[in-house]
C-alpha cells in the first residue's frame, strides 16, 4: 500500500509575526493569510524488510536505519524523523518497514512556511496509514508541538494552521496555545482580481528563520518598546486587510501591506536588508503600490501588488536581481490525503 498526502504553502498577507510568544500569549495576535497551489508532498510506502529509508527528494538526501523505535534526531531529516518518533511514541506504528519519500514545491527557508506545511503533509500521511483521529485542529496543533516542543524550532503557530485549514483566514492567537481559525467568505472575483496583481517574487536566497524569530521574541521578554509597538500596528494591519478583502477594496490592498513592511522591519535585526530594499524600491518605481517579505524576512519570497497591468513591468524591472517571479493560484482547500 501506498499512503499519500499534500498540504498547501501559504502567503502571510498581513499581521505576520504576532503569531510568536510570547507576543501572542501576552497581547493576542492576528495575521490574515491564504493558501497557494504549491505544496508540500508527503509519500508512505511500506516495505518487506524491516528498514526505515527517509528521503527528501527536492533536496536529494536521504538517510537509511535498521528499524527502530526512535529515530536520532541529528541535523539531517529531522523534520521526517520528528514526525515519525512523536508518531511511534503516541499512536505505535509496529515493527514495521517503510519508505517516507517528500517533496516540497518551494525552497526551504523561502518564506511560505515550508517545514510547517512539510511537518502537517508527513503527519497526514501517517494519518492516512494508521486511520489516526485527528481533525483539523488537532492536526495542525500536533505539528505546531512537534516543532516547537520536540525538535526545538523557534517559530509561530499560523504556517501548521494554514496548511491544515487550508483558504484565506483571519487567525487570532492567544495564551496556552489558543488559536481561533476564521475562514473568509470573499467574493471569487476580488480574489481573482487579487490573484492578478499580487506578484510572488523570489530573490533567490534562503535564510535561517529560526534566528530571526529569536531575535522577535527576545525583543518582547525584554520589553522593547518599537518592537512591541510594531507587532501592535501590524495586529492592527490584519484587521485593515480583512475588512479590504471583504468589501472589495482592493486599492487599499498595496498600501496596506506598504504600512505592513515599514512596521515590521522594527520587529527584529536582520528582517530586511540592502538587496531586499533594492528590489522592494524598484518594484515601487515600477508601479507597485506595496508589498512585503514572506515570512520572517531576511530573504526567500517577496510580495507586491500590483494594480492594473503593472505586473508585467515591475517583473521586467526586476530581472536586474537575478531572482524569478513564480506563478501561483490560490486555493481553498488544506491537507488532503489518499491511498492506491
């Protein structure tokens, strides 16, 4: 048998990083965010033989084990091996062999909420395999543990729940993991209108967002006043962009993720730097309105909209970095998985 699952990588449109503790856990926070057609691929394949091969075939690794209950967890597929030990441990798997084969659609540390959506995928493959009981909140909090509490990683809640839930939605997060998932009823033709002007541009280069992260949540243990301040404006941002998306205000769409990028930049060192600024002010001159860093800055994907047929121009100007442009739909569904 054969065991398959996908989840879909997402854009952050708004509210990024307030998501993270203990800001969330103190203040509350709330991002807005939508899913793409890419994805993170996960594959189950049992085998005779009692051995464990884990292969991520996007980055051409692979590691190889004589079965056994507990995986070391050692810098090298440990996403895959986190999964399967917290898998084992909770729900047993038996003495059984098998190949976990994944594929991701995007670079990792690109912005997109690679390893999160990658976590969700291997998870929902193993679901699929075992029959496991877990909804969509469950799922996605289960990752968020794995990550953060098994291997870890420092990072926020929204990538686990964008993955799973799968759409656009206003996220709230709190105190002791409690986070609320608002799906979005938007009109089809403001999302088709979004989807033509948001341009997804990738620089070309990758960071370790975990350190960035970091640098966030220190800022607010030690009560830095711009940085709180920034994720309260940017809290606030959420808010704005729902109510544009919502009601068809789609002018304000560029000048609201403009207010965004400018607020976030005061979260932590290192969110920005001299390309991005490059690309991001060239893009403006283009014609852009506003735009953004996916993710926790520092590199990966950019966003920009980009209103009437001013995309086609600001993707000529940006030739000049090197980077590529990616074609993207948006896409209403979350994790999905199947058997053959």
């Amino acid at each position: 048998m054969i065991y398959r699952s996908k989840a879909p990588l997402r854009i952050g449109l708004a509210g990024g990083g307030t998501d993270v503790s203990p800001y969330s856990d103190l203040h509350g926070g709330a991002i807005l965010n939508a899913t793409l057609s890419l994805y993170a691929n996960a594959t189950i394949e049992l085998l005779d033989e009692k051995k464990i091969i884990l292969q991520a075939i996007d980055r051409d690794e692979e590691e190889v084990y004589n079965w056994m209950p507990s995986l070391p967890i050692n810098g090298k597929l440990d996403l895959l091996k986190g999964v399967y030990n917290r898998i084992q441990k909770d729900y047993g798997i038996g003495e059984k062999g098998f190949r976990l084969s994944t594929f991701v659609d995007a670079p990792a540390g690109s912005g997109l909420g690679t390893s999160s959506t990658l976590v969700v995928a291997i998870i929902g493959a193993f679901t699929e395999m075992l029959r496991l009981p877990l909804g969509e909140y469950d799922m996605a909090h289960y990752a968020y543990e794995i990550e953060r509490n098994d291997l870890k990683l420092a990072g926020g809640k929204q990538d686990q729940y964008a993955a799973t839930f799968g759409g656009v939605n206003y996220m709230e997060f709190y105190g002791d993991d409690k986070v609320i998932v608002n799906p979005l009823r938007i009109r089809q033709e403001y999302l088709f209108e979004l989807e033509n002007n948001l341009l997804l541009y990738y620089t070309s280069t990758s960071r370790e967002s975990a350190e960035i992260i970091k640098k966030q949540s220190k800022n607010v243990e030690e009560k830095k006043g711009s940085s709180i301040d920034a994720m309260h404006q940017l809290k606030e941002q959420a808010q704005q962009m729902k109510e544009a998306l919502l009601k068809g205000r789609l002018a304000q769409i560029g000048e609201i993720l403009d207010f965004g990028f400018q607020q976030k930049k005061q979260m932590a060192e290192g969110i920005s730097n001299p390309l991005m600024e490059d690309i991001y002010r060239t893009a403006r001159e283009a014609g852009a309105t506003g735009g953004k860093i996916s993710g926790a800055g520092g590199g990966g994907f950019m966003i920009f909209y980009c209103p009437g047929n001013t995309k086609y121009r600001v993707i000529k100007e940006l030739e000049r970095f090197g980077g590529k442009h990616r074609n993207y739909q948006f896409v209403k569904h979350g994790l999905k998985t199947w058997t053959i």
